[in-house]
C-alpha cells in the first residue's frame, strides 16, 4: 500500500466541489463550472473584489449571478481548484457540492439558502429573516450528516412581504407571516420545477405557523425527513416532492410534530401580501437611505463590472452588496443616491427603462443541457430591448408580467411560473440540430400562484420577440381596466393566445 | 479521506478508489496517484462519479499518457486503466 498525501484536499471536501460544464452541441471549451454560494446573496466589497480576482484568473473575466444567489464561475480547470478553494476558504464562501453528477439517488445536499436581498432594509418589512439564514447556512457548510441525501434540498426565506425568493419553487421556504400580535413564519413545502416525479410542482401551503425561536429546529427536521425517508430508488424518486406527494400533507407535519417535540400552531391567514420585487431605487427603512438594485439581464457580470460596483458600494455606501434571486445586485445604505446613478451612467449601467431589466432572467444553457445557440441569457435581453424599443415603458410595467427562458425541458429558470416563459427544445433538420422554444403563458407567483400554460411550441428563437410583441399588442387592446397580463392570458383559451401570439392587435 | 491509499494487486499494478469522491477529486487523486507510481506501473482507478469518468482520461491524455481504458463495472461504476509511460 502506499499512502498519498492529500493534507492539501483533505481540508476541502465535504466543503468545496466543482461541476461539469459540458454542452457538446456548443462546445465553449469549459471543463467545469464553480458555484459560489453566497448565502442570501450577502456579499461585501472586498469580497467581491477576490470574486473578481477569481474570474479574471480562471473564468476568462465573466461571471454569472444565479436565480439562487450564487456567483458562478465556468472555464476552470480541474487542477487550479485547489487553489481556488483556498482564495474562497478565506473569502468564508464554499460550493455546492454538485453530486448530481452521480447515477443513483445519493450525495445531496443543502443548496445555497436564498433570502429575501432587501432583509434589515425593506420598509413594511416584518422580519428579517437573516438571523435564520446564518444559523442554517453555518449549520449545513461541511455538515456530513447532509452529503449525502437522496438528492438536493432547497429553502428559501423571505420576511417583507413579497414572494421575492420564489417561495413556491421550494423544497421548504420559511415566509414570515402575522398572527394576531405574533410574527413568525408559515411554511411552504415540496415545490420544485424540475422534471422529476411526480413533475413539476408549487410548493404547497402548510397552514402551520413556526414561531422564530422554533424555525432552525423545524428546517433541520424538515430535511432529515427528506434524508431518512426521502426514496433512494431512482434519482426521479429522490426529490423532497416525492416524498410529500406519497405521504400528503398530514402525515408530513404529524411526523415533522414527532421530531420537533411540539405541536405547530395553525395559521390560516394570507401567505403574501404584496406583489412586486425590489426593482430599481427605493427607501429604506433607515430613514435617508436608499437600496439601489441593478440590473444584470441573465445575471451576466464582468470582472471589471464586479471591483466598479465594489469600489461604489464603498463609495455610496457601507461596502455591503446583495445579489438577488433574479440575477441582479443590490448596493445598500446609499444617501446620495443621485451621485451613484451618475457613477453608475459612467460605467454604462442604467437604472431607467422598463421593470423587465429586473424581472427577465435567462439559464446558462450555453454551459450545460442539450442545447444550441442563441442562448437563453442572450435571448431573455433580446427580447426586453426588443419590447421597450416598440412598447411604452409604463405599458409594460403596468402589465406586470417577467420573463424567464431555460434553454431546455429542465425548467432551470422557472420558466413555468413566469407570466411569459420560454423552453427550449432541439430539433435535427437536414442532420443539424436547431434551437427551437415552446411559449408558455398565466403563470406566476406571489399572491396567486400558477403554472404558465404551454401555447405554442417549436417557435425559432427569431420569432419570439415578434410574437411577444403580438400578445401584448392585443392585450393592451383587449384587456379590461387594471387587468394584468397574467389575468388576460388566464382568461383567454388556447385558440386565442395562439392568435394573439400571431396576429398584432387590430 | 477515506480512499486515499493506493492498493497493491499484483507486481506493477494497483487500484485506487475514489468512489463517493465528487469533481474535481478523482481527477487531482488520479494524477497525485500516478506520480507516486513507478514508470511502466499500471493503476487501476475505481470510480462512481460519472463526470470524473470522462474528464480522467482528458486529463490524463493531456500529459501525454497513453489514452486508457474504461470499463463499466456496474450500473454505477467503472474503472480507468492507465499505466505510467517509460
């Protein structure tokens, strides 16, 4: 036997990971990808600024901001990683540990926790839910009793009132809530947009409500009831969904009673309050100050574009950053919020044009999948500038509606439940395979959560913006007073939405 | 880690196991492995993540090793065998 010396690795797994970037159809020569979690999205300048160093280095100078509030990095090399785990080690900032990779139902784990961005600034806000987040996030970082589930586990928390984490996409997702005088948290549960069984599926109100001081020890049950009982059949079993969907609801929170040793009090008020996000600049519940959200269509984001925003948060702020759950960064505890915009104009980011800048988002099908190009970032910023060139700004905003592309059937961008979303698909012509995407209208979340309805199918990527353009064209038309755009697509049939989708008003 | 040791299994051979190993592991142990290894020495690589599957033999071929062979085991396994140049 001969001992191998592996000190150096031994201090970082468990913790650190690589994925595998592979997309033989647009081959980027990127071997593996890292994803960064940032807990919450919580990131400070000087943080940021080794991010940067990170992706000037090893990800030719381009990052990505993900629909969970990582920060990720492609083109890196295997054997660079275990340098970069240290730069990160020290950063405080660790990985996911990417065992999807694996054939069986095994090595899941607890995925970035996603926050509400704006949490200790929101006004109206009626939690602040990042006490929680830190307890979990440090509980779970290298936590061998979470490596290995049947397969990934998801939370989110969110305390102003907005459904600002997409709460229902969810495996659990702490949502702070009223009761008479009492603030605390109701439960979501089982949510998850992939196509595993039993398919894609909202989380489900639980109608329980968790006191503060019980909501660690309800996350921690929550999982372990995922890693003890969740299926380790097949790996299409092995999502929490599965779970719940054979035991229901019931037997769910009477074992979920068992493990926590008490009983959970009910609570049948509203889940959300307000719908909307944290789009553009707005006050703070600091008087005098201002949260500034910029927006990163697709959540691409340069080197350069990362230390400029680093060195303003200093500047404008106090040197904190919050990256967003819609691929967008927020510079906190600004006072002189017009100085900012200024700098910001200088290095070429407009805080003006349309809410679609804040609410479109796009997978990085380029990276992985069964895809081809246009991709889905560049498509979802082809479309925005498309409809605010030839639709009126405040039109588009009063119909209240996102836009979410995944580049293939796996819903990695919730395209289901965004008023428009798009998902792609490949079809072989004259042996060359073509990017083709399905469009899906009504869905949303927030108060009244849907799923989108799948309208039309194989559409070239070409012809999306136009036909786009034709639906809203007809919705302004039609629509009633004050209807969205999500209530006007759920009104309408199949026919019509075709028609819509085909024919510009008139 | 578990599966550090390289195992003897007959003259010049050897088996490394790096299952339950996640990216970029059974890759870096692989080539740590090999530097321990004799020239013309041949080390069997036991493995169950299928990323490492493919990216093993790349890394391996780019230091101008011979392109090694890679058998399915089970469902879920295989193994890469690669031996030490001259």
């Amino acid at each position: 036997m001969i001992k191998l010396d592996v000190d150096d690795m031994n201090r970082f797994i468990g913790r650190y990971s690589l994925g595998r970037d592979s997309n033989p159809l647009n081959p980027t020569g990127s071997p593996h990808f890292l994803r960064i979690k940032i807990p919450g999205g919580f990131i400070d300048s000087s943080q940021l600024r080794s991010v940067a160093d990170l992706t000037k280095t090893y990800s030719r100078g381009q990052a990505e901001i993900t629909n969970r509030q990582d920060i990720q990095l492609h083109w890196i090399d295997a054997t660079d990683a275990l340098e970069i785990f240290s730069v990160m080690d020290e950063l405080g900032f660790t990985t996911d540990m990417c065992g999807q990779g694996f054939s069986g139902a095994r090595y899941g784990d607890a995925r970035n926790i996603v926050c509400c961005p704006v949490s200790g600034l929101e006004k109206d806000e009626l939690l602040n839910g990042t006490s929680l987040l830190k307890e979990l996030s440090d509980f779970f970082i290298g936590n061998p009793d979470f490596q290995d589930m049947p397969r990934k586990f998801k939370f989110s928390i969110t305390g102003c009132g907005y459904d600002c984490t997409r709460a229902i996409t969810n495996d659990l997702s702490f949502v702070a809530v009223k009761k008479n005088d009492d603030v605390g948290f109701t439960l979501l549960i089982g949510g998850s947009m992939g196509a595993s069984l039993p398919g894609p599926r909202l989380a489900t109100p639980t109608g329980v409500f968790v006191q503060t001081e019980d909501a660690f020890n309800v996350a921690v049950a929550t999982i372990e009831i995922h890693r003890d009982y969740g299926s380790r059949e097949s790996k299409a079993k092995a999502r929490f969904k599965w779970l719940l969907h054979n035991w229901g609801l019931k037997k769910f929170l009477s074992t979920l009673e068992e493990k926590v040793g008490k009983h959970l009090e009910l609570y049948n008020g509203p889940v959300f309050l307000r719908d909307g996000g944290h789009e553009r600049i707005q006050p703070q519940s600091q008087e005098g100050y201002y949260y500034v959200n910029v927006p990163c269509i697709g959540g691409y984001i340069s080197c350069d574009e990362m230390i400029s925003l680093a060195d303003l948060a200093d500047k404008y702020g106090n040197g904190d950053l919050r990256l967003t759950p819609s691929q967008n960064l927020i510079i906190p505890n600004v006072e002189q919020k017009d100085l900012l915009l200024k700098d910001l104009k200088k290095i070429g980011i407009s805080i003006q044009g349309s809410k679609l800048r804040w609410n479109s988002m796009g997978c990085a099908s380029e990276f992985c999948g069964k895809t081809t190009t246009p991709h889905a970032k560049e498509i979802s910023k082809e479309i925005v500038y498309h409809l605010e060139r030839h639709i009126d700004n405040e039109l588009l905003n009063a119909a209240g509606f996102r836009i979410y592309v995944s580049g293939c059937h796996n819903n990695c961008c919730a395209n289901l439940i965004a008023e428009i979303g798009l998902a792609g698909n490949l079809t072989r012509e004259n042996g060359v395979m073509k990017q083709y995407y399905s469009i899906l209208l009504g869905g949303g979340f927030g108060k009244k959560p849907s799923m989108g309805r799948r309208i039309e199918e194989n559409i070239p990527t070409d012809k999306l913006k136009l036909m786009i353009e034709s639906l809203l064209s007809n919705y302004f038309e039609k629509r009633k007073t004050s209807e969205s755009l999500k209530e006007f697509c759920n009104k309408s049939t199949i026919k019509e939405l075709k028609l819509y989708l085909n024919s510009k008003g008139g | 880690m578990k599966n550090s040791d390289i195992q003897r299994i007959g003259k010049g051979r050897y088996s490394l196991d790096v299952r339950g190993q996640v990216c970029p592991y059974p890759e870096l142990l692989t080539l740590r492995a090999l530097q321990n290894l004799s020239p013309e020495d041949t080390l069997e690589i036991i493995l169950d993540n299928p990323p490492s599957v493919k990216d093993i033999p790349i890394a391996i071929e780019k230091r101008g090793y011979k392109k090694p062979e890679v058998m399915r085991v089970d469902k879920g396994t295989w193994k890469i065998i690669v031996q030490n140049p001259k």
